[in-house]
C-alpha cells in the first residue's frame, strides 16, 4: 500500500512538472552562449591580459625615455598619459571589441537557425531537442552542467558544445532545475555574469 502511495505521489509530481518546452532563439541567444564560453576561456582571459599590458608598458616606457630626453618631455608625457589611459579603458574597448567580432561570426553560423522554432521534452532517460533541420537525445549524464544566466539557462554537454535555453521558454524554474538536480546533474546560478 506504501509502495503505490509513493508511486503515485511521484507520478503527480512528474505531471506537475512541465516537460515540453517550445521557443525560438534570436542572433543575442546564441550570443550569450559564445560569450559565455569566451569569459571562461583561459586562452582569451590570458590574451587579454597581456596586450592590456603590453601596450601599457611599451608606451610607458617611450614616454620615460622622451622624458629623459632635454627636448621632448612634453611628448613623453603624452605617451606616458596614453599608456594609463590605455590600462584603464583597454578592458571595455576589447569587451567591445571581441562582442562585435562574436556578433558577426554568430550571425553568419546560426543563419539557418535563427528565430526558427525549438521543442525540448524532458523524458526519464534523456533529453530530446529538435528544431526545424535536426533533433538530437542527450542522456542526462551527457549534461556537464546546468547554468543559470541572467536571462537564459545554458546546458554545457560533455562534449564541449551546449544548448541555450530562454529562461522566459521555462514557466516553473524551480521546478526545472529540481529536475536536472533529480537527474544528478550539477547546477550552478551565476545570475549576475555578464560580459565584460
């Protein structure tokens, strides 16, 4: 008798949960994933950091030796003032930058797949996605993680590629997440990333 209580009680709570999802990804989803990815990436991070401070360091170092020279102080000075100005505002200018870039390469690779509809169901066992060019099953234990972004849900597959998700697409987020979190898939919210 506890048995089918349990089991009944657990079947209600499946049924509550919605299982099918339908939504449309624009150019600023796909976006979001590739930026996403590009701010953890060690490779960029280190990039970054070194040209933020390579171009500080050769204009800092002109602008001393123009200042040691008995004519062109003021011009060391420039090139001094430069280089600061360079430290301080490099990290919006490649933020801009690298966003632009991505925007193009995005745009030019999900063209086919822009604004089309998605449908994900949740099944027992695996994970079901289809749009209007393919479908694909992902097992759970396929899913290295679940993010929660400040406008969208990211599922980062073991195989280095991912699916984005609109969290406006999820009507119960609690419920969504309890569900992969049931499913022993790691969750993590990082509601205030952005990219920067």
């Amino acid at each position: 008798m506890a048995k089918n209580w349990c089991r009944a009680d657990k079947q209600k709570k499946q049924e509550q949960l919605k299982t099918n999802y339908t939504f449309s990804l624009g150019v600023d989803d796909f976006l979001v994933y590739t930026l996403y990815n590009a701010s953890v990436s060690r490779i960029l991070q280190r990039r970054r950091i070194r040209m933020r401070w390579f171009v500080f360091v050769i204009y800092t170092l002109l602008g001393a030796w123009l200042l040691l020279s008995d004519r062109v102080w003021i011009g060391g000075l420039v090139f001094i003032v430069f280089g600061v100005l360079w430290l301080l505002f490099y990290p919006r200018y490649s933020a801009f930058r690298y966003k632009k870039i991505y925007r193009r390469i995005v745009e030019e690779q999900t063209r086919s797949r822009i604004h089309k509809p998605y449908e994900m169901q949740l099944h027992e066992e695996y994970l079901f996605m289809r749009n209007a060019t393919s479908e694909s099953k992902v097992a759970y234990d396929g899913i290295e993680e679940l993010l929660l972004l400040p406008q969208h849900y990211l599922l980062l597959l073991k195989e280095k590629s991912g699916l984005v998700v609109p969290r406006t697409a999820i009507g119960e987020s609690e419920e969504f997440e309890r569900f992969f979190t049931g499913k022993k898939v790691p969750f993590r919210a990082m509601e205030g990333w952005k990219w920067k």
